[in-house]
C-alpha cells in the first residue's frame, strides 16, 4: 500500500511494489514522480529524508537535505537574490528566490543511497520508469498542484524561461490540466542509468547557478555530496517502536511523543485538544528556531514483505530558474529565513542545513504498522506527532487519526481547526485562557500538512490515507 500528495505519485510507486519491488524501490520510484506530478513541493533540485525498516531488521534514517555551497559569501553582494512576497489567505510571508538563493541539492544523491542500501531485486532504470514515463506523456495537475502554482506565482513569473517549462500559457494552469517534461524524462533516465547525479544536470547547474549567473554553485557542490546515514532515533511505549530520523524534526517529535504518553489521555475532547496544544507547545521551545521549508510532500510505503519506507521531499518554494535542458527547478533554501536564522549566506561554506522532515514508521511488536509524515513547514512536528499518537498510543483507526482536527502551538499562539470539533465555542474559550494569540480555521486547511499514512490495524488489514488537506492519494499494489 503507498499513500502520496497526489493519486500519480502512489500509482507510480504501487506499479514498482507490483513489479516485484519492495517498500524502498516503491518510495524511491514515488519520489521521483512527485518530480512530475507535484513539481512545485519536490524537485531532483531539492533535498529530503527517509526512513526505512526492512522486513529483515535493518533500519536507516538517510538525510538528504541541502548543504550550503562552498562559496561562501557575506554580505551578499553580487547576487540573484530577491525577496518575494507569498500571500497564503491568512498570512504573507516574504521569501527570497533567484539563483542566489539555491543550496546545493541532495535529492538525487539520496535516492541513490536509499537505492544502494535497502533496494530489492529492481535496477535503478526500472524503479525510475514510470517517472520517466509519466513526463514523457505529461501529467493531469490536480486541483491541490494548481493551488501551490497560485500560491508561489510571484516567484514563478520572476523567469520567462522556467515559466514558458510549467506554465506556458504565461497564467496559472487550471485544475485538469497537462504538464509534459520530455527534458526532465532525460535526466531521470540519466539518473536511473548512472545511478548518480548525471553529467548533464551537473553542467547545466554549474552554467545556470554559478557566479557568472549570480549564482552560488558549482559542479563540484554537487559531486561531492553526500547523505547523512544513521541509525534512527527510537521511541519505545507499549509496545510500540517508533523510528524518526536524526533531524530536528525527527528530535522535536521525539520530544512531543514523550510528553503525550507521559500522561494518560483525556476522556473530554477538548481537554484532550488542549493537552496535544501543550505538547506542540514543548516542542516549540526545543526548536533551535530551525524550521524546514514550507512547499513540502511526503510519501508512505508498506510492502508485502512487512519493508517500510517514509519519504518526505522539498524544494521549499523553488528558487524561480531551471538547470536548463533538464527541467529541474533548484531550491531557495538559502532565501528562507527561518533556514537561515543568523542572516543570509552565513552558513559554513558545505555545512548541512537543518530541516523539520521528520519521516516516521511505527513498528508494533517489532513489525511495521504505521508508516506516515507530512509537509508543512513548522507545523510538521505537530502534524505527524498528533497522528502518530493517536494512531499508535490511543489505537484510533489511521483514517480518524489523519481527519482528526489539527492544533499547533508556538509559545504563546496556538492555530486550530473547527471542523470536526463537537463543541468548538467550549475549545476557543479553553484555548483563549492559555494563549495570547488563537487562530481559527473554519475547515481542514492546506496550512496543517498532509500527513500521508499507510498502516495495518488490529485485525491485519492494510489501510492508507491520503490527508485530502493536501490532496493525497492511496494505491494498492
């Protein structure tokens, strides 16, 4: 079973799992049509994280995001680099985009690794094929794509040439519509045959986004990287196992899991919404003021083995220019302030950036049983921990737990959903007593995740969700 931020993306990794490829295979082939399909959350431009647990015991937390470039330059002087303004409905947000902004990318890299350490019976080539193939003959833009294409159009119109690739009409694209990358189908070939980074996205990064371009990077940036690879982080309660990655957010979650089990949970909902507002609240105050970035996807996978693999991918909000002749937009990690918490381009020249991904699979008696995570910027520690707990610790069916109303708290602010709530005026007013600032969100919002999860309950039945916050989607292999 896969779930995904879009129908496409699980579809392609249910073909590889049918295929004879396990939980790895799978979330390597869904990655790289989330390429394709949500081409403004995930790009071979951006990095990632995923953690894996093979039905033969061994366990990986592989992270894959960006590091800074080598050359370092403060203050940036000489830059593509220009702020742009996001309206997101409920708040604008100032990002920053242009070829001075990209990091140096770990996507690529990363899937090779997961590839290299935990893939089946399958070559690289034919866990990339329905990628390669759903960019040849295009993809159908699904309402939840077309909304983040609205969203970051102040960035995407900044460059003709990379708006004529994804939206060549010169106007946001309409739900239905086809997206056809016959160059980026090249590359992931490249990539499926060479098992690397290809030659051709290397050239085109060093010419695009070097000093010449107002740009940071060069070819070695790129040759040079390599993942983290670790052992996951585990949270071990009544049974459950549950691994995170060695990220901040998989620590963050860590810390607002333990706080939940802690204490028994609370038999009046809004007693029990008020105690998750206080775990997310712990873990705000243990964040190091490093958040991961906001254009995020996430993809979960069991496989009939028992293999599970979580996969959650960014490009955070693109930095609006492509590697041209290959179609790969690159990251504007190095634009986003809260990525870059003592100011722009003061980074260790190759230090690895920090990210809030925190990709998770719960294991019940030593097998997997839950395998789940989200985008969402800051919101992913609060997203994935409330599922997780009320998934695992309270053994609430996964769909219940998915659509449950969702809560976030920072310090003295706390953010909510009403839908769903039997008493929604009673929460406010509880919510109201604890913090400053409360924000209401009348139904389930793209602004709390998508928390994509595939699991087996208690009568050995495998069932996925795709969070419909962000439009995801469940393939059965």
């Amino acid at each position: 079973m896969v779930a995904a931020g879009d129908s496409q993306t699980a579809a392609a990794a249910a073909e590889v799992l049918r295929r004879g490829g396990n939980a790895v295979d799978a979330a390597i082939a869904g990655s790289l049509a989330a390429f394709v399909a949500e081409p403004l959350l995930a790009s071979a431009g951006g990095g990632g994280v995923m953690t894996i647990a093979l039905a033969g015991g061994q366990r990986y937390a592989i992270d894959f995001f960006a590091l800074a470039p080598r050359r370092a330059v403060t203050p940036p002087t000489g830059l593509d680099f220009e702020g742009v303004e996001v309206d997101f409905g409920a708040a604008r947000q100032i990002f920053h985009a242009g070829r001075g902004s990209a990091a140096v990318p770990g996507a690529l890299p990363g899937l090779a690794a997961a590839f290299e350490l935990g893939s089946g019976t399958l070559s690289l080539l034919e866990i990339a094929d329905p990628a390669i193939r759903m960019a040849r003959a295009g993809v159908t833009l699904s309402a939840e794509t077309v909304h983040v294409y609205r969203l970051l159009w102040p960035i995407m119109m900044r460059d003709a040439e990379t708006l004529a690739i994804f939206a060549p009409t010169g106007d946001p694209p309409e739900p239905g519509s086809r997206l056809v990358l016959p160059e980026m189908a090249d590359a992931l070939e490249a990539f499926g045959r060479e098992v690397a980074i290809p030659e051709s996205v290397l050239r085109a990064c060093d010419d695009a986004f070097g000093p010449a371009c107002g740009g940071l990077l060069a070819a070695d940036d790129l040759r040079a990287y390599a993942p983290e690879i670790a052992d996951p982080l585990e949270v071990v309660h009544e049974g459950w196992t549950v691994l995170l990655p060695r990220t901040a957010g998989g620590r963050l979650v860590e810390i607002i899991v333990r706080a939940l089990a802690r204490e028994p949970a609370a038999s009046d909902e809004v007693d029990e919404l008020v105690r998750i507002a206080r775990a997310s609240r712990v873990g705000h105050a243990a964040r190091d003021s490093l958040i991961a970035p906001g254009s995020t996807t996430h993809l979960s996978v069991i496989d009939a083995a028992g293999g599970a693999a979580a996969v959650t991918l960014t490009n955070g909000e693109g930095c609006g220019h492509v590697a041209m002749g290959t179609s790969i937009q690159l990251n504007n990690f190095l634009g986003e302030e809260d990525l870059n918490p003592r100011g722009f381009h003061r980074h260790a020249p190759g230090a690895r950036l920090a990210t809030m991904m925190a990709p998770t699979v719960a294991l019940r008696d030593g097998r997997a049983a839950l395998v789940l995570g989200s985008g969402g910027s800051n919101r992913i520690r609060s997203a994935v921990s409330a599922v997780l707990y009320r998934a695992a610790f309270r053994e609430e069916p996964i769909e219940d737990a998915v659509r449950a109303p969702r809560i976030h708290a920072e310090s003295t602010n706390v953010w909510l959903e009403l839908d769903g709530l039997r008493d929604p005026d009673r929460a406010l007013d509880r919510l109201r007593e604890e913090f400053d600032g409360v924000c209401a969100f009348a139904r389930r919002d793209f602004f709390f995740g998508g928390v994509h999860a595939v699991g087996i309950d208690r009568d050995g039945r495998v069932v996925g969700v795709g969070d419909t916050r962000r439009g995801g989607g469940v393939a059965r292999a």
